[in-house]
C-alpha cells in the first residue's frame, strides 16, 4: 500500500509507516526538517493556496512499481494542501483512501479557515462521486481529547502514533478474514467515514470525529487466542452489547497478543459541515 504524506502533519504521520515493507511511503513537502531529510520530496515554497496548486510540478522520483492502493494524509487548512489534487492526479490509477486532519478551528486565520474549507469541501466531493475509495475525517482536537497523559513534549508525537495506529489497524481488519461476523446492509455511496476506538467490556466508543448523520457502523474486536477459546460469556456480551445499535454489525478476529483491543468505522453518505434538511 502507497502511503502518501503531505505538509508537516502528513509527513510526520505517514513518517511512521516508513520500515514497514508493507507500504511504501512517500512524503512531500517544501520544507523538509523532519529526521529522515533525505526521503521527503521537496516541493518548491509558494505563497498561496492557489499557487501550490497552479504552480505544482511532481517531483521527478519513480512511480513504476507503486502499489495499487493509496492512503493520502494531509490537514485540511496547510496552505500546503492546494496541490493535493494535482499531487493525486499521479496516483489516479490506484484505489485511494484520503485521511483529512482538521485542525482546531479557533487557531485558523481567516485565510486557513478560507483553505481548510476548499478542501474540505473538495475531498468529500470527489469521495462521494467515486473518484476516491472514501474519505477518513479526523478532528485534532476530538482525537487530542481521547488520549490521555498528554504534554506540550509528548503532545504530537503521541497523536501522530494514535493516527498511525488506528490506520494501519483498519488495514489489517480489513484484509483479514474475520473469526466471526454479523450481517450489515451496506451501502456502496456512504463514502464519508469517522474512525475511533472500541472498548467491548465498557460498550464504549470514542470517536475521532462526529459525523452529522450516520448511516451504517462496523466494529473491528480482536480478542486473544485464548479468551476465544475459554470465555463462554463472550458471545452473550457481544449480543448484549449490539442489541440497540442500528445499522451495525461487528467483526471479531483472534491475535496472539494477549491483548482484546477494538476500533470502530462509522460511514456516512451526507456531505459534512452542511446543516441537512
């Protein structure tokens, strides 16, 4: 899987993907001051939003043998994030998933609130007409909300490590046949998505953005090998558990871990930041 980081969040996001030979990690930005200078791809500085987009040349690096699944990651109000489309147009021949961090917007400026909401807009378009697989929404500070212990040191580096776990997680879930599952109806064009975490023994859930209508939720519980094979309430918890959700079906998997950890998708097929009629 092609992992593409865009500006300084999406660099120091997609810079945690890098030594895994599952994916092949690609970082672009215009100023590159992270650890691994030499893996990011300059792009040259503009002063604008619209000029990264119009000025926007694609560095001359190899593309030959990319992936054919793609995990674009960028914030929405980088000025930076003007040449996102132009950056896709390079991986248009593989099935692209965008994840969107959005900033918190009192700290905006009337431009970044002006950028944030261009692309904002223009990712969820393009999800919902089927030029994308789907569009990931990340609020920084929901996400920020749900880990604990944070400091002005560790603040980053801990939400960049949740980012990148909860990502690479889906990824598993999602190529890995399950142990057991219940049925969903699902719905091909609800291409808006909102991922958190999933805590089966409380019920409980912790979004990383709350989606203005939902329309249908899968959740991923992976329990140890030996909790599946001698927890004899397991299976009366998770009934109990799904007994009111609507629209919802969950996935159990088994891990060697000795560790039971969950996450939850939530789709939506409604444009979000619009008041629905």
């Amino acid at each position: 899987m092609n992992i593409i980081g865009l500006g300084g969040c999406g660099c120091n996001i997609a810079e945690k993907f890098q030594g895994n030979s599952a994916y092949k990690v690609f970082q672009f930005d215009h100023e590159p001051e992270k650890p691994s200078v030499d893996k990011i791809n300059r792009i040259p500085y503009q002063k604008s939003h619209e000029e990264y987009e119009s000025n926007f040349v694609f560095p001359d690096i190899d593309l030959n043998d990319i992936h054919n699944e793609t995990i674009f990651i960028c914030c929405s109000s980088g000025t930076i994030s003007g040449c996102s489309l132009k950056l896709l147009e390079n991986f248009k021949d593989t099935q692209t998933r965008i994840v969107l961090v959005i900033s918190e917007e009192e700290h905006y400026s009337e431009q970044h609130y002006l950028q944030h909401k261009l692309i904002f807009n223009s990712l969820q378009d393009y999800a919902r007409s089927g030029v994308f697989k789907d569009i990931i929404l990340i609020s920084n500070e929901t996400l920020e909300n749900s880990i604990p212990d944070l400091t002005f040191t560790n603040r980053f580096e801990k939400i960049n490590q949740a980012l990148y776990y909860m990502i690479h997680t889906l990824n598993i879930f999602e190529n890995t046949e399950p142990l057991a599952q219940t049925k969903l109806d699902r719905k091909d064009h609800s291409r808006i998505l909102s991922v958190g975490t999933y805590d089966c023994e409380k019920n409980e859930e912790k979004m990383y953005f709350t989606l203005d209508s939902e329309s249908e939720s899968v959740y991923y519980a992976s329990f140890s090998e030996e909790r599946l094979e001698t927890d004899t309430k397991l299976i009366g918890v998770m009934k109990e558990n799904f007994k009111n959700k609507n629209n919802s079906a969950y996935k159990i998997f088994s891990n060697k871990h000795g560790q039971d950890y969950g996450i939850v998708v939530k789709k939506t097929f409604f444009h979000q930041g619009q008041k629905l009629s």
